[in-house]
C-alpha cells in the first residue's frame, strides 16, 4: 500500500532564467533558498529552518517551473507529485503514500549526490483543505496529518535536506494549519505576467524557432492580455504549426496572430480591455 505513488523526479534542468514575467516571485523565491544555501549562517544565528514555501496564483503562470528552478539553485534532487495522488478510497493509504514521498526525496537524493531535495506537491487544497469543509473525511484529515508530521520531522541537521514547496490555485481553501511558521510559512504569489513579462515569456519560447523579419512580439504582448505563461507557450507552439502547414520555413506575424485567436478560442480566454 502506499507504493502505487505517482511521481517524478527526472533530473532538472530548469533555472530561473527559463521563466520570464516572474520577477518579484523570483526575487521572493531565491531570498527564501538563500536560507538553505547558507545554512550554517542561519543555524549560527539561530533562525528557524525554511521548511516549506508555498506559490499561488493562476494555473500555468510558471509555479511547477519555479519549483524546478528552486530545486536547480539549491543543488538538490526534485520529486515532484500532486495532490490527487494522496486521496484514495482506502483507508490510510494517502498518509502512507505521504509517507513515501518524502523517502523517495531522500532516496532519489542520495542516487544524485545532493545534499538536499525538493518536495514538489501541486494542488496542495486537495490535501490540504480546510478541516470541516471536506465533511469529516477521515481519510483526508490523516493524510494532512501525516503531511504535518513530516513537515514538523524535518530538521536541518539531517544528512539530506528537505525542502516542501506546494502550489495551489485556490490559497482560500487552505486549512490555517498548513500556514502556520514552520510548515509553508513562505507565501509566494506568482501571477498573471504583465505585458512586459509576456514578451519576456514569448521571448523564451520563441527561442530556437525560426522568426521571420516582420515579427513584433511587442505587438503580441500587447494583444495577450490575461495569457499566462502556459498560454504563451501554446500560442508559439501554434504558430509554428501554422508556419509548417503554409509550408512557410520561418513563423510571420500572421501565423503568430491566427495563434492568438486560436489559443483564445481555445481556452475560452475571459479577455478584458487591453490595458
Ligand atoms: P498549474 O497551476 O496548472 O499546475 P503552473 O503554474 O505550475 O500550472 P507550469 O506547469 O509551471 O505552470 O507551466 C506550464 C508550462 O507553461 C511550462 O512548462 C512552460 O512551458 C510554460 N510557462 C508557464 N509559465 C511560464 C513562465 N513564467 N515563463 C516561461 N514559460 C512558462
């Protein structure tokens, strides 16, 4: 029981420069991990271990990317799961596979030579939801619990350093628990991308594909309001499709353009003035 835990935990190669339009997250995040790099510091100081940081904000602004790039500055393994895999229908097994988890982090640590590893859970509300609103689902309450109890286990001395991050769309619905100093008592919010952080995104996207002469990605950002960064990827994925299909060897501003209203339509964007 316990062992049908999905998870990934290839070796990352994302840093902070592949994410555009996140700066003050960044700024935020590498703050917060500078705690863990310089750990002798903070333990001479005697300040509190970081143990957990949690990124909210929209679907597909970067937070997995984040997660990655955290992992990649701190020199340290990443395993990465998500919240739905924690509920079952039997009893104890979510609690088990939390327990799992966090051996896999250590495990997959020592594989890779780290000192360290970052535990990545996505959709953190569903475990993490408040308690009482979940109807007193027994099987939800121990799996937080067994999530707080590793969370409160984690000490810096250890060989392998842990390190939680958790991402939710949906802060609202997280039980106070989880917040509190010790646990993800780092908040980071990751946002929709201004325009400026649009063209930075489309700017790393494009990179590699082949961009004819009359392109303004400028124009784009300005036409992209309310795109997160998962959208921008799409629409340059899209264009190039496009291009191939007009057996055009370089992306114009009229594929990239048509891309716009496909992603749009697409998703069913909610699109407000441009501002
Ligand atoms: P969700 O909340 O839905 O899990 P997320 O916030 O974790 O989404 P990611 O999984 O990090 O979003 O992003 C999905 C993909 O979208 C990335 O692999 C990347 O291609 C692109 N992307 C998203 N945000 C950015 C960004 N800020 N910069 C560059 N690419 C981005």
């Amino acid at each position: 029981m316990g062992g049908g835990l999905k998870t990934t935990s290839v070796p990352h190669t994302v840093t902070f420069d592949d994410i555009g339009g996140q700066n003050s997250a960044i700024r935020e995040l590498k703050e917060a991990l500078d705690f863990i790099i310089h750990d002798e510091e903070v333990k001479r100081l005697g300040i509190r271990p970081l143990k957990g940081i949690l990124l909210w904000g929209p679907p597909g602004t970067g937070k997995t990317l984040l997660a990655k790039a955290a992992a990649s500055y701190t020199d340290s393994a990443f395993v990465a799961s998500s919240g739905s895999e924690f509920i079952e229908v039997y009893a104890g097994v979510g609690a088990q596979r939390v327990r799992r988890l966090f051996d896999i982090a250590r495990d997959e640590a020592i594989k890779q030579g780290k000192k360290g590893a970052v535990v990545f859970i996505d959709e953190i509300e569903i475990v993490g939801v408040k308690r009482g609103r979940n109807e007193g689902h027994m099987e939800y309450d121990q799996t937080l619990n067994q999530l707080l109890v590793e969370m409160d286990g984690i000490n810096p001395n250890d060989d392998i350093k842990i390190l939680v991050i958790a991402a939710t769309n949906r802060m609202d619905m997280l039980d106070e628990a989880l917040l509190r100093p010790g646990r993800f008592d780092r908040q980071v919010r990751v946002d929709l991308p201004d325009k400026k952080g649009r063209l930075d995104i489309l700017k790393i996207h494009s990179k590699g594909k082949p961009l004819a002469s009359d392109v303004d990605l400028e124009k784009i950002a300005q036409d992209t309001f309310g795109f997160s960064g998962a959208h921008l990827e799409a629409l340059m994925n899209e264009a190039a499709i496009l291009a191939m299909r007009d057996k055009s060897s370089v992306i114009t501003q009229k594929h990239l353009t048509e891309a716009v209203d496909k992603v749009i339509m697409g998703e069913k964007l909610d699109r407000r003035p441009t501002p």
